[in-house]
C-alpha cells in the first residue's frame, strides 16, 4: 500500500504549498481522494499516470477540496480518454461539475458516472474483487466524509513442498487455493491447513479530513494499519479549531490511540504555520506513532 500526498495544507493559497489531494495505491488499485486545485499538475510532477484514474473520491464541497476537479475532467478529454471515470461526493457535486462543462461547452469523450453521497451513516461506496471503500461520516460546517479503504482477503497461498509430498494434481491446486481439503484416491482426507499457508493480512487506510474531534469514527477506524487526520491547528490555537470545526494535532492522535491505530499520519496544516515539524511534536505527547504529510511525500505501508 503506498500513498502519495500531492497537497496537505489548509485553504490559504501559496506557491510552495497545495491544497488537500492524495493518491492511495492499493492492490494494484489507484484511487485520487479529494482534488484541491493544482492537483493535475502535482499529479505530473508525481510521475503519476493519469490513465490509472477510474476512481475520484470527494470528501466534501469546500473549494480546497475540489476546486481542481473540473480542470482534471476536462485534461483528461483532451488527453481522449475512453474509460469510464466515476466520481464519489457530496450531493450536489454532479450539478456542479455538469454545469461547467455545459456552460464551457466542454463535454467529455468518455463516460462520467456520479456517485452522490447524503447518507449519515457508514456505507460501502465502492466494491471490487480486490478492495472495498466505506465512508466515514464526519463533523464539519457542510455535510463531510472521510473514506475506509480496505482490502479484501486474498485466497490461501499454496505451499508447493505439501501438496507434492502427497502427489496431489495439479487440476485440485486452484480448489486448494480456494480453502478446500482434498480427499486423496486411498481416502485420506487432507485439511486445507496442511496445504497451504495463511494470506497477509488484508491493509486499512483511513482518510480524515476535514472534522473537528469526534469519537463517533472510532467504530469505524479501528485497528486501521494507517490513519490519515486532519490536525489543522496546534493546542494553542483549540478554540480556533473548535469554531471552524476543525481539528489539533493533539486531537488528531487522541482518535489515533483510542482506536487503536497503527500508523498516524497528519495533514491539512494552517498555512499560519511556519515549522509543521511542531505538530508531530504535539501528537507524540498522546501517540506515538506519527508521520507528518508533506506535498510530493509518498509512503509505503
């Protein structure tokens, strides 16, 4: 599982630093959660492929989020794309992004399927064979979601040195792989355990921006391998935080030890901020565990 965090700071625009946008490989899956403006561009300073995007998820309707979506639909006509682009968000987010293309005269060549979210609840919004994404409803000014990515559990592995000591053919290989004993010709019965070896254990990616401190998520995250919080300001500015319903970095690693997450990772820093290096000093007073997002930082879990 790798991510790549193509802008991690708050609202305020600057030249050296972008809104908030990521790209999270998993199994062979890559999928862009949130889309502020610029991220097309720091998706080409990433050497990130723009093809491999089928999957845009939109945490919510605030401009830092979003603001670079219309821009990456309309590149990725004009780089005649054909596959289909799906995009999970807000309700509303349709209307928007149509209403652009309408009044530019900018329709794309490939099929764009919206997804709109409104439901308060914990849902799965997307499901394949490989992965499934549910949502993490959050507190913020407008209606906003983190995302769970999760990954599915892969089939048994086969141990080669077993099922040769029993002479087993190779036309049984794929129903062992499935979890299947085997009976063997003099009657034997073979447990599946003696054949195969256990599958790693699937990765959890947690997505949280933006909120201000809920432990109504715990459920949710917990015992995820990497949680992503927002930690927009430090302690000393609480009651900023508390009035735009945002979060600190200490608030950020509290979720992070009461769910029993693995691996912290903080972002969506004010721009007010000069040195990011004191959020991660104020999250290891609570946890641990933690890194700090930085645009172009990539990571592998």
């Amino acid at each position: 599982m790798k991510l790549t965090i193509l802008g991690c700071y708050a609202a305020t625009p600057r030249t050296f630093t972008n809104p908030t946008s990521q790209i999270l490989e998993i199994k062979n899956r890559l999928f862009l959660i949130d889309c502020g403006e610029g991220t097309q561009v720091q998706l080409r300073k990433n050497k990130i492929r723009f093809s491999k995007i089928n999957h845009i998820f939109i945490s919510h309707l605030h401009g830092d989020h979003f603001f670079g979506l219309i821009g990456l639909v309309s590149t990725f006509t004009l780089l005649n794309r054909t596959t289909d682009l799906h995009i999970h968000g807000p309700k509303g987010i349709k209307e928007i992004i149509k209403l652009q293309l309408r009044l530019t005269n900018s329709w794309t060549n490939y099929n764009l399927h919206f997804h709109e979210l409104e439901s308060n609840e914990s849902e799965i919004v997307f499901e394949d064979d490989k992965v499934v994404v549910k949502t993490i409803p959050l507190k913020h000014r407008i209606y906003t979601n983190g995302f769970l990515f999760e990954e599915k559990i892969d089939k048994r592995k086969l141990n080669t040195d077993a099922v040769q000591n029993y002479e087993i053919d190779k036309c049984y290989y794929q129903n062992i792989k499935n979890g299947k004993d085997i009976t063997l010709d003099d009657g034997r019965v073979i447990e599946n355990a003696q054949l195969t070896f256990d599958p790693k254990p699937p990765m959890r990616y947690a997505f949280c921006s933006d909120t201000k401190y809920n432990e109504n998520i715990i459920p949710i995250i917990e015992g995820v391998d990497v949680l992503y919080h927002e930690s927009t300001f430090l302690e000393s500015e609480e009651t900023l935080a508390g009035k735009t319903m945002h979060s600190t970095a200490k608030e950020a690693a509290t979720i992070a030890l009461k769910a029993n997450v693995k691996q912290l990772v903080l972002g969506h820093y004010s721009t007010r901020y000069e040195n990011i290096s004191l959020f991660k000093e104020e999250a290891e007073t609570i946890f641990q565990e933690v890194l700090l997002a930085d645009d172009g930082r990539s990571f592998d879990f």
